[in-house]
C-alpha cells in the first residue's frame, strides 16, 4: 500500500517529464487526464476518463509511461487503464480532443517503415496505382476523392497506403492524416457503441484531413458498420477531405456492400494493381535483396536464381519476399552463397504449390469434359441450361482457382462483360448452399484441376 501510494505521488514528477517529451498540447490531451490508482501486484493502475482515451493512452504512451514507473518503481510489471467510475465532468473534452490533435496521435496502425515509396518498385502493373497514391501524397488540393485502390493480395496495396502516410508527415506534417484498417473502425466503432462514446467516435473520424481505410471489403454485410462508415466517407468528402480506401477487389464486385457505399465509392479514382509481370517481379527481387543485405549481411546470389524465382513464383508477392528472405536466412546460417540447388532444396515446398496453378482454359476443358458438353459451346452464346450451368460453374472456378480479374476472365469466356462473370458466380455461389451435387462436381473438379 504504502509504495503504491508513493507511486501515486511521484506520478506528478513523472507527468511533467512527460510534458517535456510529448508537447503541452499532448500532455493536456492524454495524460493530465489521467489518474494513477498506485501499483498493486505489480500492476499499476491508472484512471481514464474514457475508454477511448485509455486505448489511446496505452497505445501511443504505453513504452514511455511504463519506463519512467519503472525508473522510480521497478516492481512495476504491467500497466492497466480502467476507465472512470469516479464523479466526472461529462462534458466534451474529448471532442476538444479530436479537434487539437497532431497528425502522428492519429495513427490508427502502426506503419511499416519499409513500405516508403522508395521501396516500392513500379511496373506497368501498377504504374497508375503508384502514379494516384503519388499524387495524394503530395497533399495538394483533393483532385479525386475518393481514391480506391484494388487488387489481388500481396500486390501492394498496403505498401502503398504506408507509403503515402510517410510521405505526408514528410511534406504535410500540418495534415492529420488516419490509417486504419477497415477491421478496426468496426472495432472501434463497435467500442464506441458499448462505451457510448459514439460522439467522440464521430468527432474524431471528421475531423481528420486525410482518412485512410484498408481493406474495406471487410465491413461488407456488417450493417450498422457500414452505415456509419457511410457517414464519416460523406461528412469528409463534403468537407473535400481526402479519403483513401483499398479493397481486394472493385467496389461493384464487394458482395453484400450496399449499393449506394459503392457507387459512392465509384465517384472519385478507381484503379487496380494488376497481378505482377516477369519484370517487376524481377524488380522486386532486387530491390528486397538489397534491403535484406542490411539484415543478413552481403550474401553472394548466383546469377539465375532471381530469374527463376521470378519465372516461378508468380502469384503472390508476399510469397516471392517470404522465398526471398528463406534463401537469405538459410545462406547466412551456412555461410555459403545462394545456389540453384540450394533454392531447389529450400524452396522445395513453396516451387511444388506454383507448378499447380492453373489456368482459365484448363477450367474450361476439364469442365467442359466432364460435364459432356464442346468446349466451343461454353464459349459460345448457347443459354440452355445444359450449356449454361457447366459454364457458371466454369466461371465459378476461374474465379476461386485463379487471379484473374472478372474482366479478363470475361474475355476468356468468348468476350463476355465482367457482369455477365459476376452474375454467373454469384449464381454458383447461390446454388452452393442448396445443392449437394452441385458441391460434389465442384470438389471433385477442383481436386482433378489441383493434381
Ligand atoms: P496487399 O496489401 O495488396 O495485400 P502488401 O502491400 O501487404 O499487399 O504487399 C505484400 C508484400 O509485397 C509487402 O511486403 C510489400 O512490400 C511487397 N510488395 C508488393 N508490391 C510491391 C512493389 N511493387 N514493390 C515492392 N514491394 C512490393
Ligand atoms: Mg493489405
């Protein structure tokens, strides 16, 4: 008791430091209202007024909070914010808060200081991503609001969100500019609701001059998530904020988004990462060799094995990097350079699953053959449902086992409109739920096109 009460006392000392290292304006905003409760069991406990500004509190301050307790305190183990029940004035300082906050207390996730624009290698597929989120970056006047970047996973979309916010607090440090990933607004909205705090939630989302939301697909079917994030998007597009969202894929294609969210969506800038080509993933694999050099020191790499890694690897840059680092990691615990053989012993898992993949025409004949119908009529214009099903589940497949866009699967499938492919997809998906033998030929072909 007694050293927790001495805790609770040096707390005020250890508060003005902190004024010192984080600015007036922080300090009043986060840690004035704080209260410390004393260390118990090791714990020591603070009083937020809010659980809002606990939350923010541990995650901007934790580190530093928790080292000057230990200076003065070193049975001091963790830290706990409870939120107030003590008598509190429910006024609005929160929203105050919202409104004076720098741009870095707005971070929503933490940001990879990899993913700069430096690091970004451009290709022409993704040359027109890379060119927009440039042009967002240099925080100019809002020229196309909103900017949805879309694209298959691992080809870059997050890197380039980072890229932007690094660049902004480079050039705009004025900018308050929030990164979230669409699964934490729900979570924080949904705190928000449980904590009535709803107010200071929306005061907070508008008063940002830059809002960036990560994988957007993730709200779509979560109702009341959406609606408010419906809100925020309006409120910040009428106050010409800037609002950059990502999502794997184009904002008509979400599934269960609502209508008017994605047509909103379709207002501004819509662009896609295509799936990557030979070059830049050869690109790529330079530019990522040389920044694991700075981890694992100068590794020797025969000529030819990017060149292969490249040729082979090709559906995800997240696995190119991961069969990167691999070879690295392996080639600095032996000490010897990296060989053919060695990226053949080493990769040996990751080569197998890229021979498999396969392609939109493979779909088409395997089905075709199984369901007893001529390729040229899955192609062709024939609606009968003989005809028609076998090639919506054609469709269906294409769009599961490959990367391919709904538009260029559309053209595989004699010139049809994405539409047409989505519908088709949808369709199988429908039937899915309902019928068993449906299932059963899916599996079944899926097997026979994965062996
Ligand atoms: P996404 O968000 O689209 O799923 P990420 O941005 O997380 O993809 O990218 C996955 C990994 O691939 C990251 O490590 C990223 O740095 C890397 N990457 C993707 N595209 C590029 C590129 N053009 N240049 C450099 N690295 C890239
Ligand atoms: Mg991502």
């Amino acid at each position: 008791m007694g050293r927790g009460q001495m805790v609770a006392e040096q707390w005020a000392g250890i508060s003005e430091e902190l004024r010192s290292e984080i600015g007036e304006s922080n300090h009043r905003n986060w840690i004035a209202p704080l209260e410390c409760l004393g260390v118990q069991d090791g714990v020591a406990q603070f009083r937020a007024p809010s659980r809002f500004v606990g939350d923010w509190v541990k995650r901007t301050y934790h580190d530093q909070i928790f080292a000057h307790l230990r200076s003065v305190a070193s049975d001091v183990a963790r830290l706990e914010f409870i939120v107030g029940e003590a008598p509190r004035p429910r006024a609005t300082p929160e929203i105050v808060i919202a409104k004076t906050l720098p741009a870095d207390e707005l971070q929503g996730a933490p940001l990879d200081g990899k993913y700069n624009f430096d690091n970004f290698v451009v290709g022409k597929p993704n040359e027109l991503a890379h060119a927009a989120a440039r042009r967002v970056a240099e925080g100019g006047p809002v020229t196309f609001n909103p900017l949805f970047l879309y694209g298959g996973v691992g080809l870059g979309k997050t890197h380039l969100m980072h890229a932007i916010v690094w660049e902004l607090r480079e050039k705009r440090p004025d900018l308050q500019v929030l990164y979230l990933s669409a699964e934490q607004f729900m979570y924080r909205f949904v705190q928000a609701l449980r904590d009535r705090e709803i107010m200071d939630f929306k005061n907070l989302f508008r008063s940002v001059d830059m809002l960036m939301v990560d994988d957007v697909q993730f709200i779509a079917g979560k109702e009341s998530t959406q609606e408010e994030f419906f809100h925020t998007f309006n409120a910040l597009v009428d106050q010409n904020k800037q609002i950059i969202i990502s999502a794997d894929r184009a904002p008509g294609e979400i599934k269960d988004l609502e209508a008017r969210i994605s047509s909103r969506m379709q207002c501004g800038l819509v662009v896609d990462l295509h799936p990557t080509n030979y070059e830049l993933r050869l690109g790529i694999l330079q530019r990522k060799a040389a920044q694991f050099m700075h981890t694992y020191g100068s590794v020797k790499i025969d000529d030819g094995v990017f060149e292969f890694l490249a040729h082979k690897i090709t559906t995800n840059v997240r696995v190119l990097e991961g069969a990167l680092q691999r070879l690295f990691a392996f080639s600095s615990l032996i000490g010897q350079e990296v060989t053919m053989e060695m990226v053949q012993d080493c990769l040996s898992d990751i080569l197998r699953s890229s021979d498999r993949r396969v392609t939109v025409e493979e779909i088409q004949r395997r089905v075709a053959e199984h369901f007893n119908i001529r390729l040229s009529d899955m192609l062709g214009p024939k609606r009968t449902r003989t005809i028609a099903r076998p090639r919506q589940i054609a469709m269906y497949l294409a769009k599961e086992m490959t990367s391919r866009s709904l538009p260029e699967i559309g053209r595989r499938f004699g010139g049809r409109d994405h539409t047409t492919i989505l519908h088709g997809v949808r369709k199988v998906e429908e039937m899915r739920g309902t019928d068993s033998q449906l299932n059963e030929d899916i599996e079944l072909l899926r097997r026979l096109l994965e062996s």
